[in-house]
C-alpha cells in the first residue's frame, strides 16, 4: 500500500449575502411615497399652481411691504396693514390687467388662425421644402390631418380659466400678507434651537433673492426681445404684430423651447400671409439672431454663476413639470429648480444633486456655506455630547 495522501484542508462555504429587508422596505415605501405625491400634484394642479404662483408673486413684493412700511410722512409712519392693502390691491389691479390683455390677444390670435386654417398646411410644408419633395408632401399631409379647430377650443378654454386663476391667486397673496407679521415668530417657535430657526430662516430668503433675481431678469431679456420681435413685426406689416411680441415675451420664460416656439412662429405667420419665401427667410433670420444674442449672451451675462443652471437638468425639469402641470408648470420648472438647487447646496448629504443641477458644478455659495456652517455645528454639539 502507497503512502496515505495528505488531507486537503475543508474549504468552507461562501454564503451570499441576503438581501436587507429594511432597504427594501425602505425602497418600496420611497416608491409608494412619490406615486403619492405625483397622484396628488396631478390631481390638485390648479390649486398647486395657482398657490405657487401666489408665493413668487408674494416673494418679489414682501420687499417692496417693507419698502412702503418704512416711509414717513412727517412724524407718522406707514402701518404695515396698509402698505399690504395697497400692495394687495397693486397686484389685483395688474393681474387682472394682464388677464384682459391676454384673453383679447388670445381672441384675435384664434380669430386669425381660423382664416388661415386653409393656408396654413401649404404654408408650413413650403418652410421645409429645401428637405425635398417627399418631406414636403409628407409634412403637408400631416399638418392637414391635424384638428386645428379642436386644439384651438381648448386653447380658448384654458385661456378662460385666466380668470379663476387670477382671482384665486390674489386670495392666496392676500392671506400671505395677513401672516407674513408673524412669520418669524412662528418660525422660532417651530424649531427648538434657535440657531436651526435661524439657518431655515437664511435659507428660505436665499431662495427667495435667487428667484426673485432670475424672475427680474428673465423678466427685462423677456420684454426686450418682446419689443424687438414687435417691431420686426411691424417693420415687415404683419397682421399679428402686437400678438407676436406679447407671445415672444410670454414664450420666453419657458427655457429653451419657448424662445424657438417664439421664433417659428412669427416665420410661419410671415408665411400664411405674405408667401415670399425671401421674407419669411430673413424675418426668421432677424428673430433667430435676436432670440440668440439675447438668449445666450445677454442672459447668461445678467444671471451670474450662481444661477447658471445644468441645460440637461432644465430639460428634465420642463419635461417633468410639462407632464404634471401642462404649460403652467413649464414656466414655473426653472423657479422650482433654483429652489432645489439651493436646499441640496446646504444639506451635505443632498449636495451631489446640486452639483449636477448646476452647470459648471459649483452650486449656490451662500447655501453651501450655510451647509458647511450647519455640519460644524452638528458635529461640534456631538462631540459636547460624547
């Protein structure tokens, strides 16, 4: 008999690692929470949108309040309930305003459009017709099959909901006014720590002077571009000069798209009514060269770095918002975005989110340093406590 073998060493079993219940459950609640939340958002929309309209136009005009509060009249001061009462009845006033403006605008655009109903699929297909023969029947075929009267009835029926909005909207601003004495108070009370109450308190006007500072530039870039586009209009005797530079301005405030919406429609309006394919061409050249310096070179300039946001991060944000809340959310995506920016920036655990909405990867500096303060602090009372 050989010689007995060494006996190899038992090697033992790997087990694999099981899968954590509680991350799974947390997964799954996480999942079921935002299927909540979106339902709701769907479901609630035009109290949604009309309240968050409400807290932008209450943001840019708690300022002016405090302004007006100030002012002395000899010995006498301004009481706070008045300046709110004249601020209240300001906003009504222009809200109601803009609502007129726009419904008639809308009136005569949706009259204007039925008389172009029949031209307008000969006069779209002939913008595309340097693609060739094919793309142009295929175009004209299509915008032919389109039910321009359907969209345009529900075009007028949102338009009417202005109204309900705008009402409903000075509601939400008026009870604002009414307990915006006893913010601070309330929000002292609601933290136990002073300084927490303090750092929700910087952050929460952080966010207010970031979109109250991007609303009053989109707004100037807006009504320039608004002027120009009117007076391109007018220089070349279009039917829709006036319509086309509100709806420029209007159209602006949606990033990215608005402005090329804007641009195609004022050569689509030169097409149905002057077919010269020489001036369509130079009218959308003119508009196309406005919309680009002013888009890309004067707005940029105005924002500074702390608002430059992620161009990926606003489309994803259009498009999610333009799902959940139709055309009012597209305008709002970019307030709420810069919203989101700032909360991440001074939360470290939520701070890789504000770096890849941010376009050059440097967030809001003031919220980051709030952030940075707030994590020293949390850190110094834990070590007080060990």
């Amino acid at each position: 008999m050989g010689a007995p073998t060494p006996m190899q060493p038992m090697r033992p079993k790997r087990v694999g690692r099981g899968i954590d219940p509680g991350r799974v459950q947390a997964a799954a609640l996480t999942i079921i929470a935002f299927a909540v939340v979106l339902f709701l958002l769907v479901q609630a929309r035009f109290l949604l949108i009309s309240l968050a309209v409400a807290i932008v136009i209450f943001s840019l005009t708690s300022d002016a309040i405090n302004s007006i509060a100030r002012v002395r009249i000899g010995p006498l001061r301004v009481p706070n309930w008045l300046a709110s009462i004249v601020a209240l009845l300001a906003i009504a006033t222009a809200l109601m305003s803009l609502t007129s403006i726009i419904l008639a605008q809308v009136n005569t655009v949706l009259s204007t459009t039925l008389s172009y109903a029949e031209r307008a699929p000969t006069a779209l297909a002939e913008l595309f017709s340097f693609l060739g023969p094919e793309a142009e029947k295929t175009i004209l075929n299509f915008t032919k099959s389109i039910e321009v009267t359907g969209y345009l009835r529900t075009a007028a029926g949102q338009a009417g909901s202005l109204v309900q909005a705008s009402v409903l909207v000075t509601l939400f601003v008026g009870f604002l006014f009414a307990e915006r004495v006893w913010f601070e108070t309330k929000l002292r009370n609601l933290f136990a720590n002073p300084a927490q109450a303090e750092r929700f308190g910087q952050v929460v006007g952080t966010i207010i002077h970031r979109v109250n500072y991007y609303l009053l530039v989109k707004s100037f870039v807006s009504a320039v571009t608004g002027v120009l586009v009117w007076l391109v209009a007018e220089y070349f005797d279009l039917d829709l000069a006036t319509a086309l530079g509100i709806l420029t301005f209007v159209l602006n405030y949606i990033p990215s798209v608005g402005s090329i919406i804007a641009t195609v429609l004022v050569a689509l309006v030169s097409s149905i009514q002057q077919p010269d394919p020489v001036q369509t061409a130079a009218i959308f050249a003119i508009v196309g060269m406005t919309q680009f310096v002013l888009g890309n070179v004067i707005d940029p300039m105005l924002m500074g770095r702390a608002l430059r946001l992620s161009s990926f991060g606003i489309i994803i944000s259009l498009a999610f918002w333009a799902a959940v809340w139709g055309i009012p959310g597209m305008f709002l995506s970019v307030p709420i975005m810069v919203s989101l920016m700032i909360v991440c920036s001074q939360l470290p655990e939520l701070r890789p989110i504000a770096i890849l909405l941010s376009r050059e990867g440097l967030p809001d500096p003031e919220a980051q340093a709030l952030g940075d303060k707030a994590e020293e602090e949390a850190e110094a009372a834990r070590h007080a406590g060990e």
